[in-house]
C-alpha cells in the first residue's frame, strides 16, 4: 500500500517513539509519503533546545518521500473545500485549509491517508458525492 501521512501522526511519533509500529502499517512493501507542508509542520513544532529530538525528526522525515504541490493540487482543494462548506461540512480546528490541502494531496497522488484527525471521515464520504456532482 502506499500512503500519504499527515502531520499528527508524525508528531505522535515524534513523542511516542515507542508506538512508531502501532501508527504506521511498516509490512514489507508498503511506502509512505508526506508533502512539504507535512516537513514545515512537523519540524517547526519542535523546541529550539530540543535538538536531539530536532534531529531524530528529520531523520524520520527524510524516509518518507516528499511530494510535489502543484496547481492542480491547490485548485482541486479549493473547490472540494468550497463544495463542503456547501453542504454545511466544517472542519474543527485552526488549520481546516491545512487538512483540505492534506487530504486533497493524497487524493491526487492516489495514495491513503493515515491521520488522527477525525473529520477526515467526513471528507471521505463528501469527496465521494463531490466527485459524483
């Protein structure tokens, strides 16, 4: 399986090491990816004088394969994200743009999501009926 992963799931990691097996399905043959908003996110919620943990994170960023943002990427999100907030779909949070955009990529590239953010369930079930209209 291939699989795009979402910020949260690199922060748990990054605090729960231990759990790196129990958040990614690492079976033989599966490979993970990220975009370079997923590498921004991560690395800038780490403490300055925290360089050890710093540098344990890029090297786990640096095993995932950094996809390209393009255009389509971005207006595909723009519409998908209008479209919800048509059917009175709204996203918790500060960074709903950020999860459209994370969501959207995914999508693009054809890959599943791994997230521990709840409403990406219900981005599934209204991209399907978007994607219908």
């Amino acid at each position: 399986m291939r699989y795009f992963v979402d910020t949260n799931v690199i922060i748990d990691i990054l605090n729960q090491p231990q759990n790196m097996g129990k958040l990614l399905p690492v079976e033989d043959g599966n490979k993970f990816y990220i975009n370079q908003l997923v590498y921004l996110e991560s690395l800038r919620t780490i403490d300055i004088q925290k360089t050890k943990i710093f540098g344990s994170a890029q090297t786990l960023l640096n095993n995932f394969t950094i996809l390209d943002m393009n255009q389509d990427i971005y207006d595909q999100t723009v519409q998908f994200s209008r479209f919800c907030r048509s059917q009175g779909i709204l996203l918790k949070g500060k960074c709903e743009a950020i999860d459209f955009l994370h969501f959207m990529t995914a999508k693009y590239y054809q890959l599943e999501l791994l997230s521990n953010d709840k409403d990406i369930e219900k981005l599934k079930i209204t991209y399907v009926t978007w994607k219908e209209s």
